[in-house]
C-alpha cells in the first residue's frame, strides 16, 4: 500500500538558515508527489508538486523539493527560512485510486 | 484566481446532532472529495465522488457520512448523527478531471461536537 512517511515531527531552525524536511514514501510505480504547508488554524497551500521531467522542482514561496527515486525520497529545502515560513508541512502521494496520502506532517519553528 | 471554498469556517454542535458541510468546488471541476483532519494528526482521505456517484470511500466513511451534489454549484458532506470524535478540521477538493493528479483544497471548516 502506498504510503508517506515524514520523520521530523517538530524542527526549528534559526530566521535566516538553511531548512530540509525529509520524506519518504511507498509507492509501487512512479510516484506522484506534493508539499503542502498548513499555517495555524489555515488550509492547505500546495507548495511544490513532481510528476514526471527533472528531478528538482521549484516551488512557490522559494522552496524547491528534489526526488530521488533511489532513496524513495522527496526532501523540501528551503536557502533562507524566514520567520513567516513558520507552519506545518506536509508531504503526499497521489494514489491510483484517486486519492491523496499525507504524512503525519513535520511542524516547523523559526528561531528569530 | 478560482479557488474552492467552504462554509461555514467553524461549526460548533452537539453530540447526536445532524451537520451539513458545505463546499463550493472549482467551477468547472468535476470530481469532488473530502478529507479529514483531527487536531494534531495527519489529513485522512473520506470519499470520492463524480458523476453523482461516490468513486471510493475510506473504513472512515460510514453510514453516519454522506455526500451529495444538490445543484450545480454545491458539494455537501453530512453527519446524521455527530459524535465526540467527529470533531475535525473537513477539507472539501475538486479536481477538473478523473485521475488529475492534481487537488485543489479549501480552506477547511472547523467541527466542534461537544
């Protein structure tokens, strides 16, 4: 069964510094993967979304994600965090079934 | 920018009592979901739906659940009867075709059953 996996359930970094929020998943075929970030008491923003094509992909908001099929990874990396990046991030997976798959989420803290 | 939303943004009843959810997709989207988050865990998948039809439904979606499309605008998730753990953040989607890999979510609306 596919399957998404965020092992950072709480990282802070300092305003300024340089931010990677691991992810792994579980799928059989070629995985189609997003990064969602979630504000306090807010929706779902899509940050980043890959599908197919080059292999590091740009996002919104300065944020770029890179797949890597050999570690089943699609880590989130962000230069320069800033303290509005502050926010709980979550990475997915497109399921055959029409569905999408979370992970439990990585919340993210900004020392100033 | 066409964005998906819903209404109302929090929603406060009692054990027992029925709720609707109301959501507005994307205009022009045709297929509909809702996803469920309870405070402080992952957003879970509930059902699918297209064509008037539920496409797939999660173990969460049982008979106290449906959905519906009562006119050509609206996306609606019912509760019969609520109970003390249905209290979650309901995020509506739309996506414009079967298989978009692509979901475009609303802003949630905000359950508390007390």
């Amino acid at each position: 069964a596919q399957s998404v996996t965020q092992p950072d359930i709480h990282i802070t970094v300092s305003e300024g510094a340089s931010l990677e929020l691991r992810c792994n998943y579980s799928y059989g075929a070629t995985p189609y993967l997003f990064w969602y970030v979630q504000s306090p008491g807010q929706g779902l923003q899509l940050l980043l979304k890959y599908f197919s094509g080059d292999t590091l992909v740009q996002g919104i908001k300065g944020f770029e994600a890179e797949f890597k099929r050999s570690q089943s990874s699609f880590n989130l990396r962000k230069p320069s965090v800033h303290w509005s990046d502050a926010a709980e991030y979550f990475c997915a997976v497109y399921s055959s079934a029409s569905k999408i798959i979370f992970g439990s989420g990585t919340r993210l803290s900004i020392r100033p | 920018e066409p964005e998906v939303t819903q209404t109302p943004s929090h929603q406060v009843t009692q054990m027992g009592q029925e709720v609707i959810l109301r959501c507005v997709p994307i205009s022009n989207h045709l297929y509909f979901y809702w996803y469920r988050q309870i405070l402080g865990q992952k957003v879970e998948f509930l059902v699918s739906f297209y064509n008037n039809e539920i496409s797939e439904k999660s173990e969460i979606f049982d008979d106290q659940f449906s959905v519906e499309r009562p006119d050509g605008s609206n996306f609606t998730l019912k509760i019969r009867s609520t109970k003390l753990e249905d209290s979650a953040m309901y995020f509506c989607a739309s996506s414009g075709e079967f298989g978009s890999y692509e979901q475009y979510f609303g802003p949630g609306t905000r359950l508390t059953v007390t």
